[in-house]
C-alpha cells in the first residue's frame, strides 16, 4: 500500500451482521473515516457452539485478509465473542494492527445501576470466556449480575435478514426467545432487588432492542458498547496520528463484504444504515482464494 497511513481505511468484522450496530455508531462519530466491514454469515453464529479455536482462526484470517485486501490502518472486532476469544491473539500474532474490541457495558452498568442489579445477554461462548469471567469478577464488588447465554438469538437475528419484510417468522421467534431469556434472568423494574439495567453483550441484539424493550419495559436502561467503542476507535487512531483528515468536505466511503448471503447483507445494509445494495459483495466462506 503506497497511501498514507491516515488515508487507509478501518476495517470491521463480525461473525455476521450484528457488527453492523458497531459501524452505525463508527461512522456517526468519525464521518470522515472509509470503512471496510465483514460479515462472517457463513460461518455465522461463533458463539453458540464454534468454540475458541474456531473463533481464533477466523478473526486471524479475516484481519489478515483485511490488511493483505484493503490495508487498513486498525481493526475494530465489533464482536463480543470474538473479542473473547481472539484479541490477545490477534494483537500478539499481528503487533502492529491496532486492534479495538468490545465487551459487555458491566463497567458503565455498575456505575449507573441505582437497583445495583443487572441483567446481562450474551452468546454462550462470551459468557463462557476466561476474559469475561474477569470483567464479571472486576465488577461484582458492590452490583449482582445476572448472565444469561443466548443459544439461538442472533442466529435468529441473522436469519431475519433472510426473510424479506416484515419478516414475520424470524421477528415471531426473536420475540420468543427474548421471552424466554429475560424471563430466565429474573425480575426487570426500578424497585429495590429488581434489575433496572440490561447491558446487551452481543452486537447483534442491538437489533433485538425494540423486542427486549417490549418485554422490560420503558424505565430499563438498555446498554450497548457501539457509541464507546467508536470513541476508543478514535484514541487510538489520534494516538497513532493516523486519523483522516476531517476539515475534508466529503464522508469517508463504507464497503461491505460477506461470506454468507448477499441479498441478506444487502438486506441488512439497507434498513439499518441505509446503505444501498452496490455497497455490498459476497466472497466465499472457506477460506478460498478470493476471500477469508
Ligand atoms: N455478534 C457477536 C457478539 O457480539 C456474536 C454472535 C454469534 O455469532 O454468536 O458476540
């Protein structure tokens, strides 16, 4: 790559399109920044049963399929299973790639839980992680958590970007599930024992929000990572002087890649960040010789 530093692009990945939650909250704080994003759909979701080495394998060959493609400037795993199981790896195996990972809001939920009582979803394989048995440990002095593993949620999430609006089916069975996993957790509600703070410890059940909304009701804080994660996005990349110019006139550019379903991203691309379909292309899921 013969561009400036400042003038690559950030690249993006998650197991599939949940990271999308991530970029949305990237390009509002750095509108300047190009994008680069990965959807692993088809080997989408890592967190239910994949485990660690899976999980490991393939964040190494997206990012260095990133770098190697588009030579980009820092990585953002817009993935809390992911982060769990990789990011020590990928910032060990490939020291000079900023990497940016995302974890479950205990930290802010403890500082703002009046209850002192929290709820927490995430995939089986992030609750099962040694990294976030620490942060759990870190912040337990003075809230009780209640963690609750997600099997089949974003996979449902996944699958709604399958279905063509209003996509009955998969909202009908993301409802469900959402049911059936606060229920699990306990009581929501302002009152003293009750859990006045949900922290979402997925990217993809940020667009399960308005469902679990429904079923915790109005006075629940609802916490995501997206909106830190970009401003620790931007840290680092003033950190390495390797922020875009932002007296620029135009946006910073997005591309979208997807190893799963291209008509899925698109779908996907389009209602949440209202980005049209040409933003978007497909590449095989194995490890071929185009794709990651
Ligand atoms: N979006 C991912 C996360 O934040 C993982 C979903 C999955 O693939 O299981 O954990």
């Amino acid at each position: 790559m013969t561009e400036p530093p400042a003038a690559r692009p950030i690249g993006v990945f998650d197991s599939g399109i949940g990271g999308l939650s991530v970029l949305q909250a990237l390009r509002h704080e750095l509108p300047h920044e190009d994008f680069v994003y990965l959807a692993d759909s088809g080997n989408a979701p890592y967190g239910d049963a994949k485990g660690e080495a899976f999980v490991q394998q393939r964040t190494l060959a997206i990012a260095r399929w990133l770098r190697a493609q588009h030579g980009i400037k820092a990585l953002v795993v817009a993935c809390n299973t992911a982060t769990a199981a990789a990011v020590e790896r990928l910032r060990a195996t490939l020291p000079d790639l900023p990497a940016i990972g995302v974890e479950p809001a205990l930290k802010p939920a403890a500082a703002c839980s009046q209850t002192h009582h929290v709820g927490v979803l995430a995939t089986r394989g992030t609750v099962g992680s040694a990294r976030f048995q620490r942060l759990l440990a870190a912040h337990s002095a003075h809230t009780r958590f209640a963690v609750q593993p997600c099997d089949g949620l974003a996979r449902a999430i996944e699958q709604s970007t399958e279905e063509p609006l209003p996509a009955t089916e998969s909202a009908a069975k993301i409802r469900a599930l959402c049911a059936q996993y606060t229920g699990a957790l306990g009581l929501f509600g302002l009152k003293t024992g009750e859990m006045d703070t949900l922290v979402l410890g997925c990217t993809h059940y940020v667009f399960a929000k308005d469902a679990l909304r429904a079923l915790v009701g109005p006075d629940v804080q609802i916490l995501d990572t997206g909106a830190a994660v970009a401003r620790q996005t931007r840290r680092i990349l003033t950190q390495a002087g390797t922020l875009a110019d932002e007296q620029a006139d135009a946006e910073g550019s997005i591309r979208l890649y997807t190893t799963g379903r291209l008509d899925a991203l698109q779908a996907a691309a389009g209602r949440w960040l209202d980005l049209p379909a040409a933003c978007c292309s497909a590449l095989p899921a194995d490890g071929g010789r185009s794709g990651p």
